[in-house]
C-alpha cells in the first residue's frame, strides 16, 4: 500500500514521503527501511 501512495504522490507533484514511529519500534523501523526508507531526526514539540 505504501510503494502505491508513494507512486500516487509522486504523480500530484510530491517530492517527499515520510512516516512516522516511536524510536523504540524496532518493527517499524526494518519495515520503513526495507521499503527504501531513511532515518532522519524530528524534533516534536507537545504542550499538556
């Protein structure tokens, strides 16, 4: 579904793709990264 929304993106003009994971999701990580995908760094900013 993923490669799908990104080849979709990609014909609306989308240069970049990215998601989204807790740090500790190992899973998810080899998940993204199997589908080509590059860590990056993101500072999330939350006021309770």
């Amino acid at each position: 579904m993923f490669v799908a929304l990104r080849e979709w993106a990609k014909t609306k003009g989308a240069t970049t793709v990215w998601l989204a994971t807790e740090t500790d999701n190992e899973q998810a990580k080899g998940f993204y990264t199997a589908l080509g995908l590059a860590p990056t760094t993101v500072a999330y900013f939350e006021k309770k």
